[in-house]
C-alpha cells in the first residue's frame, strides 16, 4: 500500500520543465546570501568597519566569479540582471562613440535571433541616430559573409552582439569564427551567455569574446542579479548616473547579498557543468526521440545544428499554443511556447522566423535543470503526446 501511494503521489507531482525562463535558487546559494544579509548589511562604500566588511564580501563575490569564468577581477562589473548588462553593453558602446567620434556613424550589428534585450537596445540606438544591422542563417548556418560584409562596412560598427546559445531554440551560434572575424576588424564583440554558462563550455582564453553578459536566475541564483563581463571599459558609457561604484559604469549601492549569490551561483554551475551537461543531454535527447516517434508532422527546432543541452524546441503544426500550454498546465507540467507568429499579435518569432523563414508552426519549448530526472521521462511523453491528439481532433471537428 506504501509503495502505491508513494507511486500514485509521484505520478501527480508537477514537472517543472521551464528552466531556461527561471530556476529555484540552490540551497547553498541562499545560505551565502542569507549570511551577508545577516552579517554584511553595511554600505560597501562606507569607512567604517561594517562598510569594510561589506566592500571586503562583494570583491570576494567579484574575485568568485571571475575564478569561475577564468577573467581578471576587474573585469567584473555587477548589474542588476541580464537584461541591464545587455543593454550596457550594446547601448554603453553606441553611447561611448561620443555622437560618431570623427564623423562616423554609430552602428550596431547583432545576430537575427536575438534576447530582446539586446534587440530593444539596438533600437534605441537607432532612435538616437545608430544604425542597426541583423545578420541572419542560411540554411540554419550562421551567415559568416554577412557579418564580414558588415564589419566591412564604411561605419565601423561600435559593436557586435551575438548571442552564444538561443534561449528559444538552444542553438549555439559559432562564436569562435564570430570573435576571430570581429577580432580581425579591431571591432568590439558583446555576447549575451545567458543560456551558455553552466550549460556549455564559455571560456574567453579560447573565444575572445570583449563583452559578456551573464546573470544568476537562470543557474539557480537569485533574481535581478548579473555582471558584464569587460575586458576593457574604454568606449563604454553608463546607462545610470549618481556614484561612482563598479568603476563608475554602474553606479548605485552594490547589493552584496545579490553579488555573493550570484558568484556562488556560477562557481557551482560552471564546477558541475560538465556531469550536468551530460545528464540534461541524455534526458532530453529521449524525450525528444520520443516525441519526434509520437506527434505527427513535429520538426526539432535547430535539429542537426549544435544545441545547448538544456532546451528542446518543438515545431508542431495544427495546434494552438496557448491551448497546448494550457492543457500541459492542466496536467501539471510547465513548459513554454510560442509560434512563428506570437500569440496576440502579428509579429513574428525572431528566432524562428530567422530559421525557418514562413513557417507558422506552434512552438513547444521543453527546458531541463536541476528539477528533473529520468523518472519523469514516461509522464512528459505521454501528457504532450496525448495533449496534441486532443487539440488536433478538437481543431479537426
């Protein structure tokens, strides 16, 4: 009777498979944060012994995570999430060119799949005189040419920005070819890592990569945490005004807590990567086996390209999204979705609109972490499975 009763309360536990959007903060990230705030709540630009201890826990979180990422401490600057280091990146750089410098034309060059953190940066450039270029794929290929033909371009870009892996798809763009081509041209290379570190390899001894953004709720750190990574601030303005902490490019109080948490966050992601990476592999290659055998007409988003560990993304045709996310909330499995057109409105999917040019499919994204497990395999086949046969005999009548 136990052992039905541990099955039967096994089988109705949710299944949290949206790790790519958010993750549960580990334990050991809390209790480093938990301690600063309890014991380190002093102003880190302050004097005084409490002040001290404070700025001595946040470089101590700075020096963490530089370790872990294998860069210079100085190199570090703290910001309040992904989004504002993106930002601080594409926007900072435009901003640094001083209206042109010389006569030249601010210009910004990202990849067509972009976090709309970077996509919206790069559209206030424009509002403010830049110029924007999106490279796109050939054929599911990173267009090379096309980013060679921008960096030729008579305005120099003030910088590149491309991500290294997609959060929509997983697909990892080729950032070595894209970090020696920019290298070449003397052009400053931004890329958001958001779904890469702790995921995939990111080291930048090997691709030299002068901007990186990273940020702590995506590896089961807090929220409204992150860091830019510059190799050089020189060209870079702040998007925020008053102080002069982290060296003046983002000023206000640091907050301690969050810094510690995110640097512990990293050093466990990137220490465990490579075991991590293997087992959220191994899941989501049979559940994505799995599904290819059982849903008619379904297409793996970016399948036969490189692909981060973490995500799967489905092209499944002849459903409505929201119903399908509905129904698999409904069945207690939290995934996300999407199609080539969003829900709600006319704008197409950057992502998958650059692949898979006119293509309306719904797309099902499936992203795994800390919060599965092989056991869980059976339950999400079957609950998606029988989820789309229930739409499409639904839409069918």
């Amino acid at each position: 009777m136990e052992n039905a009763a541990a099955g039967a309360r096994s089988a109705a536990e949710p299944i949290y498979l949206d790790h790519a959007a958010t993750t549960p903060v580990r334990a050991e990230v809390g209790a480093v944060m938990a301690g600063c705030l309890a014991d380190d709540f002093g102003n880190p630009s302050s004097g005084h012994r409490w002040g001290r201890r404070a700025r001595a826990r946040l470089e101590e979180a700075r020096a963490t995570l530089a370790a872990a990422l294998g860069v210079e401490a100085g190199s570090v600057c703290f910001t309040r999430g992904g989004t504002e280091s993106d930002n601080l990146a594409v926007l900072g750089s435009v901003r640094g060119l001083g209206g042109g410098g010389g006569g030249r034309s601010a210009h910004v060059v990202t990849s067509a799949v972009e976090h709309p953190a970077v996509e919206a940066a790069a559209t206030q450039a424009v509002q403010e005189g830049a110029r924007h270029t999106r490279v796109g794929f050939q054929g599911g290929e990173f267009d090379l040419d096309g980013l060679r033909a921008a960096l030729r371009d008579r305005d120099r870009p003030a910088v590149v920005s491309c991500m290294w892996v997609n959060n929509e798809t997983g697909l990892e763009l080729p950032l070595a070819e894209i970090a020696a081509e920019c290298g070449g041209h003397g052009v400053r290379l931004h890329s958001d890592a958001v779904q890469a570190v702790g995921k995939i390899p990111v080291s930048l001894a090997e691709v030299p990569v002068d901007l990186l953004t990273v940020t702590g709720h995506k590896i089961c750190g807090p929220k409204g945490t992150g860091a830019l990574i510059a190799r050089s601030r020189r060209g870079i303005e702040p998007l925020h005004f008053g102080g002069g902490q982290e060296g003046g490019l983002r000023p206000g109080t640091e907050d301690v807590a969050g810094a510690a948490g995110l640097a512990e966050a990293v050093r466990l992601a990137v220490r465990e990567a490579p075991a991590e990476s293997r087992r959220l592999a191994r899941l989501r290659d049979e559940v994505e086996s799995r599904l290819i055998q059982g849903i008619p007409g379904a297409r793996v988003n970016a399948g036969g390209l490189p692909r981060a560990p973490h995500i799967l993304s489905l092209a499944i045709p002849g459903i409505d999204p929201d119903t399908l996310l509905a129904a698999l909330d409904g069945e207690g499995i939290a995934v996300s979705g999407g199609s080539a057109c969003a829900s709600g409105s006319s704008s197409p999917s950057a992502s998958l609109a650059a692949l898979y040019p006119g293509d309306t499919a719904a797309s099902l994204r499936l992203s795994f972490g800390r919060l599965n497990e092989a056991g869980q395999v059976d339950r999400i086949v079957v609950a998606v499975v029988e989820a789309v046969a229930r739409i499409r005999s639904l839409w069918a009548t």
